[in-house]
C-alpha cells in the first residue's frame, strides 16, 4: 500500500527532502521504497559501495552524447536510450542522471562531451527522444543542468549573466522540449543565474512548472545545495547527497517558524510522487536487448556518429595499400594499460567499460589486411602535454601509401571540474601529424575529442581528417569500418568547430573569477558566425560522406499554423549512404533583433545508389516565434520569412519564402 504524506512525521518528512546518502532517497529502514540514481553520460556509473563516491562497477560503455548527437538519427537515440535502461535495470537503478541538455556556448567546456548541441532545438529534440525511450524501459529520467552552468570554472560559485530573451530562446528552450517527453526529474546547475544559486532558482522552477508542464520532481546537483531552506521554498524537492549539516539547519529552522509544513509537504510530496511513479514504471519491464546485444549496438550507434571532415580522395582505403599508423590513441590497450580511459571524457560520465580498449593495429589487421606497421610516435603522460617519441613513425609513412595518425584529447583534459586551457592539440601529436605529412601526401588524421579542436596548423597539410569523438565498446571497429568503406559515414556536426578560440562569441565576454556575462546573447554558436560572416574551420552540420547528394524540387505547402517542406534528395553516387538534411527559418523583414537563420527541423535519410528519396519536414508555429522580453510572451511577427534547406548551416542548397499574417502562413 502506497504510503501518503500522513503516514510520516514532520521529521521525517524533513529528512525525506534530504537524501539518505550518495545515491539513494530515505526509506526509512524499509517504511517506504527508495530511488537509487546513478551517474550517466557514456553509460552507467553504478558505485561498488552504494554507500560512498569511490569506485564503480564495470558496465558497457557507450559513446558519448555528444557522438551520439552527431549521428542526427532518432533511431538512434531512441535504441541508444533504450539500452541504457537495459542496464539500469540490470545494476538496480532507478533514476539515469541524464541526458545533459546544457548548451555549448564554449569550446573549452570541460564537459561539451556530455551534452548534445550548440542549439536549442537540436539538443532538446534528442534529449525529447531519448527520454521517450529510456522511460517507456523502466528507467527514470533526470534532465541536467538547469541552467546555465555553461563553464566548469568555478562553478561552484560564479554568475552567469544573461538577459531574459536568451535565456528562453537559447539556455530554456532544450528543457522546455525536453519537458513534453514528461522527465520524473530534473536537476539544477551549481552556477548561479543573475546572482542566484541554481539550487534556489524560484524564478526559473516557476516557468518549468507552469509554463512547460514539467511535474516531475527538481533535485540538486551534488552538493550544490547552499542553505536547504531557501532551496526547499525556492522548489528545489531534494537535496543531494545527504548532509547531516543542513538537515540539522533545516529542522532548526523548521522549528523557529522560518519554512513552514505547507512548504515542506510539497517537496516530501514530490519525493513520493518520485518513488512511486519510478516503481510503476517499472512493474513488468523486461530487458529488450542482452548485454552482448548492448555491446555491438554500441558500434552501431559509433558507425553513424563519426564525422569525416574532410578527404581528398583517400578514404576509404583500397585494398592491398600499405599502411602506418601511429599516435598512442591508436593502441592504447596496449600501450597505456593504467590510463585506459583516456580515450573518454572523465568525472561523473567516465564508465569502466567491460571489453577492452581497442587495438587499431589489431583490428586493421583483420578488416583491412596488407601490410602494416606502426609507431606510437608520443605518448600520454596524463596532463596537458605529450612526450615525443618519434622512432620510425616518419620512415614508416615515407615508405607506406597511406600514413594514419590516432590523435586527440582524453579525460585528463576533457572533464567534469575544470575546462580545458586551449583548444589546440598537445605539441607531441602536432609534430607527428606535421612530420609524417612532409613524406606522405596521403596522411589521414583520426580525431578523438569530446569538443572542437584548432587544426589550423596541419589540416592543410593532411589528405584527411575523421572525427570520431569519445567511442565505447567496438569503437575500433567502428572506426575501421568506416576507414575501409564498410560504413559509409553520415555524421554531422551539432557544433561549430572555429578557426580558434579567439573567433568564439563567448571568448569575447566579460569574465572574472565570479561573474561570466553572456555579451553575445542569441549570437551562440553558429548564430554568431553566420550573422556576423565570421569564416570558421568547419560550420555547425557540417559532415562529408563517400556518396554525393544533389537537394531538388523544394516544394512548401501551409495548413493553417503548419508549414509542410518538401524536397527530394538524390544520390547521384554508386555508394548507398544517409544524408542529414536540416531546415533553417530566416526572418527577412523583422524589427527586432533575429539571428540570420535558425534551424527548426531536421532529417537523416537512407538513399540508395542512384535513387532518389522524397523527404518531409513539417513546421510547427514555433519555428517562428520569438520571446518578447515586452509583452512577456512568445510572438510571431508578420512579415517575409525564407525557409532553407541546407547540407550545412553554411551549404543552403534549396530556399523558398512564405509570408505569415495574424499568424496564418501563406507560400510565396
């Protein structure tokens, strides 16, 4: 039998609000169920001791969200989601702390591998879907981070500044979409917003909850809880982990009439709503994949979300080709057996993986075979440098027809509690890349990162470059099967990578040891660029593929607040491949401030050799609103608007206009 607030005591309904320890609600010795959560980002991260932060046990590893994002594919997503409930199930989780929806308005964050996008609407459409799954599974979703904890530096304590208008067409918006897949929970950021602490937010809790219909339950970030009073009248539900400390200030001030039990009960309240709707959800629930089945959908999902940025000619490989290799990332099972998750962001989101670390000499070896050689050429000693040892990388790639360097970050550089110090690679890679360059014409660099990266000294200098970002299980294989053409790639980036950090809007901002003001406002990501003509190294949705696709035969069609866009896609190629396509919504005749062009839609689409394929994207009003920081609501301007089809933000390949009148769209 359920139990209701009338079966606790005040005191307990006090310690109810408070956590039982790290990762798991009060049951007060089994008077009620418990919630257990668990980290998430690349996995699950269930704690050896349920009690205590250390260790974790070994779980399938997935790739990160930030390369899951960059397949563009709800399939996708919804399968990947799925699986990660499999696993909750399994390790007896309740509640995954993700997905992280924050956007990435700096490329030095420490932790962009974990969130989806630089949009708003890209990143809270996939967070949507994957909720949808995860939930329909058994496990409990918590949307992360409200909001605006943008930077890892001193975020404990600093301020992000940011007007109104931004904040809810930019940093609100993915949790506003996010709320209609009905998440059981959501958590706040460490940061303050405009000098208030995330975990005492009432202005922004108010808008979730009445304005977005969220009616899940808000808890804390780890220790993001400063005074429990004013985060519980705030609508902060639950603090996390357990403090004896602030329970014992909040009884204190529970009892000198400083939060009153109206005030308490509804927060206890949402914390049983919590634990009963997580128990409901899972009642019947059954594992849809086994863990093998886990482990090679990991590849899969890899296989969609690498991006090849760019390529000559040379990829993929042909067979009989001779090949080095070389870079420490490309063995670092066997070159590096203490540091294995390196090849990953670090913090909350790092999971200890189940099979091992791949071996690209190995692996291509089996997929690719021919000749083959390889150097490790530097190697990783864990901090912002590498140590160059070059042995016989540059005679090996004189001497091969194609010369391959495994290059990039790793968690000691990309993690949670710190932002990286720049976005170029350590001096060791860039040598290598630079060296083996200058005797072989057809060197590819192979790219993990969880963020962009400055390649302006060697991109020119390379017949190829694929990014990969931070694979899980079977990312070798994954990597060389698109290398060898089994994959055909149709990845795409979900953020700008620019020419260098100086051309990024939020470099540019004021920022101190307490405050970060958010100077560019709506200008985030590829708003900025684009508005402002500023050339950048790759644009945002920027990803090539082995086939060629020509766009044609744009065609829109208006039912009343809906805009259907219709195309078609050809590939004009004899390789079968998937084409993202994206809509952008222009507004030409506009009297207050818009970005040049915002994506409102998108689709990935399998076309065959030589076929073509019809695609629809349909449009809702809210395509073309804006927030009236004035009337305090969101408007629909009359005027002109340009709706463009893109391979890219910067490859407009079909365009048409509409008119909109007393919000009634017409086709031009």
């Amino acid at each position: 039998m359920k139990k209701t607030l009338k079966d606790l005591t005040a005191e307990e309904k006090l310690r109810l609000i408070c956590g039982k320890d790290c990762w798991h609600t009060c049951d007060f010795e089994g008077k009620l169920p418990y919630v257990r959560v668990t980290d998430a980002s690349m996995g699950i991260r269930m704690p050896v001791n349920p009690e205590s932060w250390d260790g974790v046990k070994p779980s399938v590893s997935y790739p990160s969200l930030q390369m899951l994002a960059h397949t563009w594919d709800l399939d996708t997503v919804k399968t990947y989601a799925e699986c990660v409930a499999d696993d909750c199930l399994d390790y007896g989780a309740d509640i995954l702390l993700g997905p992280g929806v924050t956007i990435k308005r700096s490329p030095l964050c420490g932790r962009n591998f974990e969130y989806f996008s630089e949009d708003p609407y890209l990143a809270g459409t996939l967070a949507k879907q994957y909720i949808s799954a995860l939930q329909s599974e058994g496990a409990g979703a918590c949307v992360k981070h409200f909001c605006c904890n943008n930077l890892e530096y001193n975020r404990l304590q600093q301020s992000s500044e940011v007007d109104d208008r931004t904040l809810r067409e930019i940093y609100y918006k993915p949790f506003e979409i996010a709320c209609e897949a009905k998440p059981v929970s959501l958590m706040s950021s460490y940061n303050r917003i405009n000098g208030v602490f995330g975990s005492e937010y009432k202005k922004g809790y108010d808008i979730l909850r009445n304005e977005y219909g969220f009616d899940g339950l808000i808890m804390s970030d780890w220790d993001a809880v400063r005074d429990r009073t004013k985060a519980a009248q705030a609508g902060c539900d639950l603090e996390m982990p357990y403090h004896p400390e602030h329970f014992d200030a909040l009884v204190d001030d529970f009892k000198a009439g400083k939060i009153t039990e109206e005030e308490i009960d509804i927060c206890a309240q949402r914390v049983l709503d919590l634990v009963y709707r997580c128990k409901e959800m899972q009642e019947g629930k059954k594992r849809k994949r086994t863990q093998e089945e886990r482990i090679a959908f990991t590849q899969k999902a890899e296989e969609e979300g690498i991006v090849l940025l760019k390529n000559n000619g040379v990829l993929p490989l042909k067979k009989g080709q001779s090949i080095s290799m070389c870079g420490w990332f490309a063995r670092p099972c066997a070159y590096d057996r203490k540091k294995p998750e390196l090849i990953s962001g670090g913090g909350s989101g790092w999971v200890e993986r189940i099979t091992p670390m791949f071996d690209m000499l190995e692996i291509m070896q089996r997929v690719h075979g021919g000749k083959l050689s390889f150097e490790p050429a530097f190697s990783d000693d864990g901090v912002d440098s590498s140590f160059m040892i070059p042995g016989n990388a540059v005679d090996n790639a004189a001497e091969s027809d194609v010369n391959i360097v495994f290059a990039g970050t790793g968690a000691h550089l990309e993690s949670e509690g710190g932002d990286r110090q720049r976005m170029t690679l350590c001096d060791a890679p860039v040598r290598t890349i630079l060296d083996t360059a200058a005797v072989n014409k057809n060197t590819v660099v192979v790219l993990f990162a969880g963020a962009p990266i400055d390649m302006s000294e060697w991109i020119n200098e390379v017949a190829a470059v694929v990014y990969v970002g931070f694979p899980g299980e079977r990312g070798g294989e994954a990597i060389a099967n698109v290398l060898t053409g089994k994959v055909n790639p149709s990845g795409k980036l979900t953020e700008t990578f620019p020419l260098r950090y100086e051309d990024a809007p939020a470099s540019k901002g004021y920022l101190d040891s307490k405050v970060t003001r958010y100077e560019e406002g709506l200008d985030v990501g590829y708003r900025y660029y684009d508005t402002y003509d500023v050339p950048v190294q790759f644009p945002f949705g920027f990803g090539l593929s082995y086939s060629e696709f020509e766009y044609k035969n744009l065609s829109l069609k208006a039912a009343g607040e809906t805009l259907e866009v219709n195309f078609e896609i050809e590939n004009a190629s004899g390789i079968d491949g998937k084409e993202v396509s994206e809509v952008y919504v222009r507004a030409m005749s506009s009297y207050i401030y818009r970005p040049y062009k915002e994506l409102k839609g998108f689709v990935k689409t399998l076309v065959k050799a030589g076929k073509t394929e019809k695609v629809q994207v349909v449009l809702g009003k809210r395509a073309f609103e804006y927030w009236s920081v004035s009337e305090n609501c969101w408007n629909i301007e009359d005027g002109i608007y340009e709706i463009i089809v893109g391979a890219s933000v910067a490859d407009e390949k079909l365009s048409a206009k509409i008119k909109i009148k007393d919000g009634e769209i017409s086709v031009l």
